[in-house]
C-alpha cells in the first residue's frame, strides 16, 4: 500500500512540475535599466560597461522579477560570485521542490 502511493505521488508530481521551466528575459527591461542607471565605469546610458554587469537582486529561479526595480550593476567579480550562490540556491530549491513528501 505504501509503495502505490509512494509511486502515484511521483507521478503527480512529474505531471504537475515542469521539467525545465523557462525564465523569459525582457532585453528592453535591461536597456530601461540602463537609461536610468548608467554605467559605473564610462557613464553611459548605452553600449557596453566594461567591468560591470547588470544583475538581478533576487534571481529569477528564486523568484525575482525581470524588472528595473530588481536590477542593479555589480562588478564583474561580485557578479560571478554571486551567480555561484544563485545557481546554488535555485538548485537547493529545485531539489525540495522534486522531493516527495513521505506520510
């Protein structure tokens, strides 16, 4: 009895959850961003930033919205740093999500 219920929760729950969800990213909400927060290093409202990269604050995975208000510049070492904490907690959060809940 336990196991038929183990597997039917399985089954709901790859049914339910999709494999690969996708994250739509906006390229105007980034260059809406850019017009209102120029670069650190050149000052410009367009083009490219060397040594600055536009972020999220909270990833999208984690729920963040592709929004102006949930961007920000960080420099390219904090941006790398913080992209290994993101892709670590939306893992984390993929992973509890996938797990099933035994009675």
């Amino acid at each position: 009895m336990r196991l038929a219920r183990t597997l039917a929760l399985c089954l709901a729950l790859a049914f339910c959850l999709p494999a690969h969800p996708r994250i739509e990213r906006s390229a105007a909400e980034v260059a809406a961003f850019k017009r209102e927060n120029p670069c650190p290093s050149t000052g410009q409202r367009r083009g490219a930033c060397p040594g600055w990269h536009v972020d999220h604050i909270k990833a999208l995975c984690l729920g963040g919205e592709d929004r102006r208000s949930n961007m920000h510049w960080l420099s390219e070492d904090d941006h790398r740093f913080k992209t290994a904490v993101d892709i670590r907690e939306c893992r984390r959060l993929k992973r509890r999500a996938h797990t099933p809940v035994l009675p």
